[in-house]
C-alpha cells in the first residue's frame, strides 16, 4: 500500500496552506504563471480596537470631537438606559473645575449637571463667591450617564467614562478642581478614604490641586454641614488666590 504523501494529509485534516496568486500592478504585464509570486492570504482584522486605543484616541479629541464622542458612547450598558448623555456645562477655559458623581433623573432629562435643588444650592454658593457657571467655572460628573435608580456607580463604568474626564481637564486646564462629594473625591484621589479625613487640605488630580467638600445634595439633607461646605469654598478660593494668574 503507497503511503500517502505529507501533502496530502494535511490537506485531508483541513491544515493546508492557502495560497494566492498576487495580482499584477496594473498597467504592467502579467508575469508567466511560473513567475508569479505566491503569497499567504491576509489574517483577518480584528473587530474592535483595544481599550489603549479607545483611550488614546479619547486623549487626542478636541471639544467638537468629545461633544460628539460622549452622547453616541455605548463603551457600558449605561447607554441603554440614558435618556442623553451629560458631557458638562460652562466656560471651556474656567479656572474653577466641580466635578461630581453622575447625572440625576433631572441631569438625565435636560442634559446639564446639577440641576434641580441641588443645582440652585450650587448656584448660590457660587454666587456667594462672585462666581457663576459659565463664567469661569465648569461643572463636570466622573459618569456622564445617570445610574439606573440613582445607584453608586460600578468600577467598570468608571473605568469607561475617566479618559472623557481626564480629557476635559487637558482641555480645560482648570487652576483648582473642586470634588463635591464622596463618590468623586475617591474616584479623583484613589482612595477609599472619608469626606471628614479629606477635607481642609489641598489634594492634587493630574498635576491640579484639588480640594474636597460635600455634595449639594447631601447638604439638602444635612443642613448643619453646609457651614462645613462654605468653608471649603472659602479654603478653595484662598488656595485659587495662592496660585497666582494663568500662565
């Protein structure tokens, strides 16, 4: 019995070799088929990019390009549930940077951080210091999708909305990040630590200072820690003051 060639057992298992024949440049002859040159077919590509290229290509936006970006992100299932997705609100060049946690139904509905009670009690403090948003300030959530029932946000949903947030600091380039409440200071300072611990003192996000003091809507339902809010932002200013003028 002739025993069968390597070939053609390979070929019996499906483990052959493709081969293409490469076409000729066009306009140049075609080569004797002794001549041509054969070459493997292409791999396919694979379907998506890689979260480092996610990332980067994140990093590399303009605000037209993340206005853009952030309502058509599907990068979490938060997408699914979203009425619209809240990027931000204010001066684009502010030196003032609140950051909270995510958006709330209200947020969710009408497209813009820190609206309703909260909102107003943000507003009055800020008009307290002579400021105002959109005028040198920016207000800014870690997610840009409200959480289904208001929920604490999951790690992995952090993890997808941080290269947005961390690219609205580049563009910004805010002189001092406020983190209102506790949800954004741990996320902003990697740390599990209390609001009690971290406020009073000046942290640092990406180079920033920043400095930690409670959520609107918390003080909402602790009255007496508004006092404890007021000077933070007292703190926030006499640091911003510190600093001196842009560069």
């Amino acid at each position: 019995m002739t025993r069968p060639s390597r070939s053609a057992v390979l070929a019996e298992m499906g483990l052959a070799p493709r081969w293409r024949l490469r076409r000729p440049a066009s306009g140049a002859a075609a080569q004797p088929a002794a001549l041509r040159e054969a070459t493997p077919a292409p791999s396919a590509r694979p379907a998506a990019t890689s979260a480092g290229d996610r990332e980067s290509a994140i990093q590399a936006m303009d605000w037209h390009a993340l206005k853009q970006s952030v309502p058509a992100c599907t990068a979490c299932g938060l997408h699914a549930g979203r009425r619209q997705a809240v990027l931000g609100v204010g001066d684009e060049r502010a030196d003032w940077l609140l950051v909270g946690e995510a958006p709330g139904a209200e947020e969710d509905r009408l497209g813009e951080p820190f609206v309703g009670q909260a909102g107003r009690l943000l507003d009055a403090m800020l008009a307290s210091l002579e400021l105002e948003r959109g005028r040198n300030v920016y207000i800014a959530n870690v997610l840009k999708c409200r959480p289904p029932g208001n929920r604490n946000p999951e790690p992995g949903e952090v993890a997808q909305c941080t290269p947005y947030l961390q690219r609205q600091i580049a563009l910004i380039r805010p002189r001092l990040i406020v983190a209102m409440g506790r949800f954004a200071a741990q996320t902003l300072l990697a740390s599990d630590a209390t609001i009690a611990s971290l406020r009073g003192r000046v942290h640092r996000y990406a180079g920033v200072p920043l400095i930690v003091t409670y959520h609107p809507a918390y003080l909402l339902r602790n009255l007496p820690d508004k006092a404890k809010a007021w000077a933070d932002l007292l703190f926030a200013r006499r640091t911003l003051a510190e600093l001196g003028a842009r560069d």
